[in-house]
C-alpha cells in the first residue's frame, strides 16, 4: 500500500491524499487551496493522477478545503462513488453548489475585465453543472456503519466532533489475505462542545493520517470564550456599536446560535436591555446549513437530544433573524440600531462580511470578534494580526473597531485535544502522519508527541509518497475485533434501549438474538439496523418540534 500525499502538506487547505493499493486507487478528500493568490492558482494545476483512475473517494467532511475540487475531479473524469456521512451528504449539496455559484460570477467579474484589456477569457474551475455532476455520485451511510466497498477495501465513519457529519475513517486494507488498517482523523474536534459528540477515540491502527492545526496552541475553555463573548456583546451593546462575527457557515455559526440562544435565556438581569438586540445570520449558505442541523438531530450530542425531545429546539430563538437576500443584508448596514451580525466567510475573503467589515472595522464603537481558524494570506488573519489599515473592495480601511480572537470557539481541537486523541491507541502504529498544520505547528506537535508518547511522527512537506510495509500478518476478524467485541455488544443493546418507548419489542427480539454465538457479519448488521432507527426515530422528534413551533 502506498499513500501520496497531495494537499494540505504545507497548510491547513487542499485536503487530499491518495491511497494506492493492489488493485485500488482511491482518494481521502478533495479540498480546496484557500488563502493568498499563490495557494489559489494551485486549484486549477493538473492533479497527480489520473481522474478516470481513482476509483472512489472517502470525504471526511463537507468544508470546502475538504471537498472542494470534487467537481473538478468529475470535470476531468472521474466517474467514480463519494462515500461520506449521511450529514455531510446533505451540507455538500450547499457547499459544492454555492462554490460553483462564486466560481462562476468570479469568472464573469475577471472575463469584463479581460475584455476592455483586450486580454483573453479564462473559464470557471468548474461550473454548476459540474457541481451537480459531482453530488449525483455522493453516496451517504451512517456512522459506525461497516461498508465494503469492494473485495479489497472495508470502512467505517466515525464521529470527529469537528462539524455536523465530520469523519474519522478507518480504512481495512485486504492484501495478500494480510489486514492493514489505516486511520484518516480528517478534523477532530474538542471534547464538550455543543451540539456534537466528542471526537470517537480509535484504539488499533497501524497507519494515521493525522491533522495538526494547533499542534503548537492550547485553546481557552469554551465556557471562558463564551463569558468573554457576553461581556463583548453587552460593552459593544452599550455604546451603541455593532458586534460583527465573521463565521464559517457549517459549524461555527450554528454554535454561535445555540450559544445566544442559551444567552438569551439565562441572563434575565439584562432582559429588558436586550429585549430588541437582534442576533442577524447573514449568509444563505448559513441559513440553509442550519436547517440541515435540523434534520439531522440523530447525531447531536445527547444534551442537544435532551433539548428536542423537551420540545424546544436550540437552534432557533425569538431574537434570531435569518436574512437571504442582498436587500436584507444592505439594510443591516444602514439600520443604527446595535446588533449582532454573524456572516461569512469565516475567514473575510468572501461574501457578505466583507460588506460588514467595510462599515463597522473604522467605527470605534463596534467590535470584531473571530472565532475560526485564519489563514496565512486572508484578510482575516491580516485584521487578527493587528494591522491598522487593511484594503476591502478596493478602499483603504482604517481599523479602529475593537478586535477580539476567541480561540475557544474553534471546530479544531488543540495541542491537548490532537494528544488526548493520538494517545487512545493502545499499541503504537507503525507510521503517524502529520499533515493539515503550517509548518511549526506540524514540528511543535511531533516534538510533542515523541516527549509524551515515545511516538515518532513523520511531518510531512509538499508533496511526497510513502510505501507502507509491516512486520505483523492479521486477519480480518483481529484487524475488526472494536467492533465485534463485548463491549460492542453492550453498545449496541444500550442504543437499542434508549430509541423510545414504541421500539420494545425490537428491544426484546434483538436482545434474545445478541448472543455470544453469532458471527460478526450478524453483529455487525444489527448495528447498521439500530443506527437507522436511531436516525429515523430522532429526525421524527425534531420534526415534530418544528412542526409545533
């Protein structure tokens, strides 16, 4: 087995790395180059490989540095499956069709250009077409569902906690009757987050292909980013200011929505101070993101579950707006009234924040606040990094608003978090890739690891492949032993018990059938079984809700 790696070697964007196997070639994300001009040309650079020869793609999440230039993959030939979770089958069809949408009018903006030049016109990376040629291939399972994709290649998804339907994938590699099992954590997440699980700790791998995005930071407590954001909201509130939010769409924005929600019902000494404060979601990519949160509440986290089933859903409150059209957006900027303004892109190189930007970073009275990762090269990091004069749309800037990093808010997890979760394998693998980190974060962590663990880490730089060999010949029952084991079992039984009432007597059936005498493949069928009921009965739930509201 060979692992190439293709993208996200020297940054946090371009995710993409191919596995090649005896008979098999695949991929494991598709991602976008994001940041300074440089990374962007790389979009358009021929892949290396060709498309009509990669046989599928495993996505870990919908982001677009993750699955960005699937379409381009399609536009050039490939032709094969997009396995991913059910829930980040739904948030793609958003991201891939709105990429396209500003692939396209980006276009448009540089050919009038090149025409009063007299330059020649360049085409789109990919079109909206391309985009729903790409979706047409999307084939969603659940989590913790084995899958066998062919005679070689088995794999599950589970949770990383970093986004709604984020993936860790394990990978069963079948060659010469010998098991390999590689780990891809895609983006892990931070324990005790809102709204999703904690990112799933895999015990046996013999190959991980790790992120380190802050493999050199350490987050401060969510809870602390949290009281530090009431205190902003009500200072900037007071003066008569704006607090603008730049927000990935998927993810960040959706906790920003829970967390104001539980803001505005906890703190009734303010009430009446904030009784007309509205929170505006100014991004259709947002809105339509968070109605995908709605309908896919079987893989909340069992707070958010609780929230639901009490009949009041956490993403949704009587100060909170929704704005879709340019008009709607236009008029926030012209409205005196103080507000909260969550837009995208997270990182201020697009959309609508921008526009928000240019009318709050000059006024004194207003307040940034960034809760997202910022890359080298973006406007956001620029603001981030303290310059006082920054360029939007043309026109110089000068940033006198207040501006504020609250780190705790980040989808990623820190150093603490990569090393929690790296240090859940019981044996060590035999080769821990790091990739998806600038440079020093990769090296810090390494050192990091190697000091804890004793584990060496191979940091990887540009592009570069690696045959991968190992001394232990397994099979496939030992390589899969997590999920067939006794605690699987109690796992499985304990779901069962909790999916409500109305499914006893499923509850009492599979129980007599969960014996020590079954095979893992019935094993293994029951738990696909329990995880589509988990799926329905919960959707049902937050339909109903919805409904009532």
């Amino acid at each position: 087995m060979k692992i190439k790696f293709l993208g996200a070697n020297t940054s946090v964007t371009g995710s993409c790395h191919m596995i090649t196997t005896r008979g098999h070639k695949f991929l494991l994300d598709c991602g976008m180059f994001q940041g300074s001009d440089e990374m962007d040309q790389l979009n358009s650079e021929p892949f290396d490989f060709d498309p009509e020869e990669i046989e599928f793609v495993l996505l870990s999440h919908a982001h677009v540095d993750h699955s960005g230039r699937i379409p381009l993959l399609v536009k050039r030939g490939f032709k094969g499956r997009i396995y991913c979770t059910d829930a980040t089958a739904d948030l793609l069809g958003i991201m891939l069709r709105d990429s396209a949408f500003i692939q396209q009018k980006e276009t448009e903006w540089k050919n009038r250009k090149s025409q009063r030049a007299g330059l020649p016109l360049v085409e789109p990376l990919y079109t909206m077409a391309d985009a729903e040629a790409a979706l047409s291939l999307v084939t969603p399972v659940l989590y913790d569902q084995l899958i066998e994709l062919n005679d070689g290649i088995k794999v599950v998804f589970n949770d990383a906690g970093h986004i709604l339907g984020s993936a860790i994938i394990e990978v069963f590699v079948t060659e010469d009757d010998a098991v390999s099992k590689l780990v891809y954590s895609g983006d892990l997440g931070s324990k005790n987050r809102p709204i999703l699980r904690d990112p799933t700790i895999i015990k046996k791998a013999d190959y991980v292909i790790m992120e380190s995005t802050y493999g050199n930071r350490i987050h401060e407590r969510n809870s602390d980013s949290i009281e530090r954001l009431v205190d902003i909201v009500i200072k900037t509130i007071r003066r008569g200011g704006n607090v603008v939010i730049p927000s990935f769409a998927v993810g960040r924005t959706q906790e920003l929505i829970y967390e104001f929600n539980r803001f505005y019902e906890e703190h009734s000494e303010i009430h009446k101070e904030l009784n007309d404060v509205m929170v505006y979601i100014d991004s259709p990519m947002a809105t339509s993101a968070t109605e995908v949160f709605r309908r896919n509440a079987q893989v909340f986290d069992e707070e958010t579950k609780n929230y639901i089933l009490r009949g009041d859903h956490p993403l949704d409150f009587k100060n909170l707006r929704f704005t879709r059209t340019v008009e709607e957006s236009v008029a926030l900027n012209t409205d005196p009234q103080p507000k909260i303004i969550i837009s995208s892109s997270g990182m201020c190189e697009a959309g609508r924040i921008k526009h928000h930007l240019k009318h709050n970073l000059w006024n004194p009275r207003s307040s940034i606040v960034f809760v997202g990762y910022q890359a080298v090269g973006t406007l956001g990091r620029s603001i981030v990094n303290g310059d006082k004069r920054v360029t939007i749309f043309g026109e110089k800037i000068q940033v006198e608003a207040e501006i504020y990093n609250l780190e705790g808010f980040s989808g990623h997890a820190d150093r603490d978090g990569l090393l929690e979760w790296i240090s859940g394998f019981q044996k060590k693998p035999a080769r821990i890739f790091l990739v998806h980190g600038e440079e020093e974060a990769k090296e810090a962590f390494a050192k990091t690891v190697k000091e804890v663990l004793d584990y060496d880490c191979t940091v990887v730089r540009g592009n570069s492949e690696y045959t991968l060999s190992k001394d232990t010949v397994i099979s496939v029952e030992e390589a899969m032993d997590e999920r067939i084991s006794p605690e699987a079992l109690r796992q499985i039984k304990n779901k069962i018990s909790s999916i409500h009432d109305d499914l006893e007597k499923i509850l009492y059936h599979t129980h007599l059938a969960v014996g020590s005498g079954m095979s893992p493949q019935q094993i293994i069928e029951i738990r696909n079984i329990v995880l589509e009921l988990e799926k329905h009965t919960l959707n049902l739930g937050s339909a109903v809700t919805r409904e009532a509201e």
